[in-house]
C-alpha cells in the first residue's frame, strides 16, 4: 500500500502537540478523496481508500492503531471512557487555581481545500473563596457554573476532571511538597481523598498537622487549636487518664477512627467510667452508629436526650444500641425521627412519656409523639390525597393472600407510622412529589408491613419496628414487585 507524507495547515501554521491521533476523509487538493491520518506522535500519512471506506493502518513511527473521528468524538460525549480520549489542561493566571481543559479537532477548510486542527475548549476548572472546586462546560454541553460534588460526576465529567484534578493536585504539590507528602501517607493511591485533604489544608492555612483533616467537624467546637496536640489538649481536658488511654488507642489508625463519635460521647458524659466503656466500642460499630445521619444533627438530637434523660439512662441506652445491628437499627430510626423535629424538639420533649426507659419504649413514644406533631403541623392538608400516575393504580392488587394499597394521604401515612412504629411520617414530602413511592401490606384486613419503591427499584420492605419481614412473606412481596414492576416505568 502506498502512502505519503501530508502537508497540512497543521503542519504549517502550528507546532502543537495533539493529544489524540485522528483520521479523517477528505479530498486533496486535486480533488481526491483520501485517508488522512494524523498520529499524535506526530507522524502524519495520506493514503487511498479501501472500497470508499478507511483502510487499516498502523503508525509506522509508534505502531499506534486507535485514531478518533470526528463521528466517534461526538459520540463519546454520550459515553466518554478515559480510555477514549485525551485533553490538555492548562493553567489560566490567576490568584487562585484556574484550568482550561481542551483539545484539538481537525477540521477541514474547504476554502483552501485543506485541514486545519481547533482548539476545542471542553471546560474549565477553579477554586472559589472556599476553596471548593468549581466546575462549568465550555463548549456545547455548556452547563451553569457549579461547586463540584466528587460522588455525583456523569462520566463525560469524570473524564475531564480526571486530568483537570491531576492538574489542581500538580498544582497544590508545587505551593508545598512537604504537606503532600504527608498526605500520600494516608491516601497513596486515591487522588480524590488526597486532593480533598489538600484543599482543606490550604484553605486552613494556620493548621499544622494534616491529620486535623478528620477532625474538621470537630474544630469548629475549638477553632483556636493549630495542631493534633492541642486538639486532643483541648477536647481531653479535665478526662481522667482512664478516659484519656480509652480515647487514645482509637488513633493508632486516623483512617479508620470516628472522631464524631467520640467528640459527642465526650460531651455528654461526665462518668469517666461510662464515658471510658463508650469510648472502647469497636471502630465497627462506632461508624455504623454514625454513618446515616450528619454529624450536625445527631449532636443536636444527642444534646436533646441529654436534656430529657440522666446521664446512667443515656448510657444505657447508647450500650443497648451499640450491642447488636438489630436494635442499632432501631436506635438510628429513632434518631431519624428526632431529627425530622429538630426544629421543635422542645414540643415534642413536654409530650414524651418517659416511663421505663429502654431503646424499644424511647422508639415508640418518639414515634407517637413525632407522627402526633406532624400531623397537626400539616392538618391544613392532612385530608389531600397524593397524586398517582393512572398506571400506578394497578399497584392496588391481593396476591397469594397479601393486600397491596397505595398509602392514600397524609393522614394515613401518620396512621401506618403509628401502626408499624417507624418514621413513615417523614416520607410525606416526599410521597407528594413522587420522589419515591410507599406501599401498605396488609395482612387479614391489618396493615403487617410497608414497602419503598423508588427509581423503578424496591429499595425496602419492614415489618413493624423497621423489623425485617417473614422470609414466606418477603418472596410473595418481591413476586408481586416483579410482576407489577411495568407498571413503574414513570417513577422518579
């Protein structure tokens, strides 16, 4: 196969590094079509068709045989793998971080019957006051400016950001080695801890020690403190050294440590011996027991049962929630339902029976009380039924002896909480925006269970006190989603 060198505006006018090879179909100068391939190694070849289509070919420079068209670019913005493309990022002078992505496209000129290669800027990328990172599009795709979320990235964005932030961490390595390095320490090979851990410690400049980093929903409680030593100084003050030798050997492993946690416990006690037996739990279940609620709400809904009960009844209650998942579920839901009313806890406290405590008596009484509260707090429209798309009617069915039911209202959605003791009425906003969808199973004419539906997925079924459900009974729910789950199609 024969083939030649072309000579290109490209060539002439620009000594630019492309960051992709490219082919494209275009006529020469007299006029015939031909293969043009540009590798980014930089070497280039003209060569004929093969029955009106590309022939194969390999770089003779780098034995590269991935070139991109223009076709398959505009395609791999649908589904762009990394593996698919490359970009450039350069830096933009600026007082703070800011980076243009883009890359170069060839086009072809019909007026000088020749190729020329774009600059096709893709996005760019900054650090705003807060050292957030703010991201926006640039080309087409153009989207309103944003502060970036690390867990919610489509994959076009995953793309670019994965080099853009490789650039923002070469950026922040350069201001201060040392602090790097620290840093890789704990996170070696996962650039996306390293380079929150980073921003943070940049945007906390007086702070000394990078592990301050996760203690930053602590420092707010003691913003004067500059390094570790005088965090754990500031938050131990006045602990007795069994207390101290409890709280220390939870940091021999900053990574796997819940410093949340031990923060509260620390606050709400003053027993050294139960705060020296709270502190012991395992980092196993510290972390179930904070992991579904923000820190900021749980200690509000913390500080409030201290309100309510002596510190012997707290303590209990926490060891009887920590002991086994089971009852930690019910612990979290109750919290749950405490934090849907942190805005009225001081109504709520007044109407709490508070007789016999244990974690199965706190549940139900938060529960009455709550699903009480919101009900009234809502009674103009407790009576309005929620709006369902008409295939969802044929949700309402009986199947090998259950009987499924849409939840009408409010009120009857407050009237199941009750039923079953969980924090169903929380869900009302959202069953009003069909954000998600709640279904009653009713066992002999008496609501036995409630199922969640959300995104076309069954996301849970329970029984009463958020227990699970009979094994014979959860098949039957999960035949019967099966069967209707056409019927959910318009779900959000």
């Amino acid at each position: 196969m024969s083939s030649a060198k072309i000579t290109t505006i490209y060539q002439q006018e620009h000594k630019i590094k492309l960051e992709n090879a490219w082919k494209m179909i275009a006529p020469t100068q007299t006029g015939v079509f031909k293969a043009h391939y540009f590798c980014k190694c930089g070497e280039n070849r003209i060569l004929p068709l093969k029955n009106s289509d590309y022939p194969d070919y390999n770089c003779i420079n780098c034995k590269n045989n991935y070139f991109l068209t223009y076709e398959k670019f505009q395609d791999l913005q649908q589904h762009m793998y990394s593996k698919d493309f490359n970009i450039t990022c350069t830096l933009l002078k600026s007082e703070r971080y800011s980076c243009i992505s883009f890359m170069h496209i060839p086009r072809y000129d019909n007026v000088t019957a020749s190729i020329r290669f774009e600059k096709k800027e893709l996005a760019q990328m900054s650090l705003n006051s807060d050292f957030k990172i703010v991201f926006h599009y640039l080309d087409k795709e153009l989207q309103e400016k944003k502060v970036y979320d690390f867990h919610s990235a489509s994959k076009f964005e995953n793309v670019i950001l994965q080099e853009m932030k490789a650039s923002l961490l070469q950026y922040l390595a350069k201001k201060d080695k040392k602090m790097m390095q620290k840093i890789k320490h704990y996170f070696p090979d996962n650039d996306m801890h390293t380079l929150e851990m980073a921003l943070f410690m940049h945007k906390n400049p007086h702070l000394e020690d990078v592990e301050l980093f996760f203690f930053q929903n602590i420092l707010e409680h003691v913003s004067h403190v500059t390094s570790l030593q005088e965090l754990f100084e500031a938050i131990l003050k006045n602990s007795s050294k069994s207390v101290k030798s409890a709280f220390y050997k939870g940091y021999s492993d900053f990574l796997n440590s819940v410093p949340e946690y031990d923060y509260i416990v620390l606050e709400l006690f003053s027993n050294p011996n139960f705060t020296r037996e709270l502190l012991a739990i395992p980092i196993a279940n510290k972390k179930l027991f904070m992991a579904y609620i923000q820190y900021k709400q749980y200690r509000i809904v913390m500080h409030f049962l201290q309100s309510i009960l002596n510190e012997k009844q707290l303590f209990t209650l926490l060891k009887e929630a920590l002991s086994t998942r089971g009852i930690l579920d019910k612990w979290i839901d109750t919290i749950n339902m405490l934090v849907k009313a942190t805005n009225n806890l001081d109504v709520i406290s007044n109407e709490l029976s508070l007789n016999r405590v244990n974690l199965q008596t706190l549940h139900d009484d938060v529960s009455r009380v709550v699903n009480l509260y919101l009900m009234k707090e809502k009674s103009k429209n407790i009576l309005k039924d929620f709006d369902y798309p008409q295939e969802y009617l044929t949700l309402e069915s009986k199947y090998k002896g259950l009987q499924f039911k849409l939840v009408k209202n409010p009120k009857q959605l407050y009237e199941w909480a009750n039923i079953l003791h969980n924090c169903l009425s929380g869900y009302v906003d959202k069953v009003s925006q069909n954000l998600t969808t709640i279904i009653g199973v009713y066992v002999d004419d008496t609501i036995a269970y409630a199922l969640e539906i959300k995104q076309h997925r069954l996301v849970q079924v329970k029984a009463k006190y958020n227990k699970s459900i009979p094994n014979y009974d959860n098949t039957i729910v999960h035949e019967w989603y099966a069967s209707n789950k056409q019927y959910l199609c318009g779900s959000k």
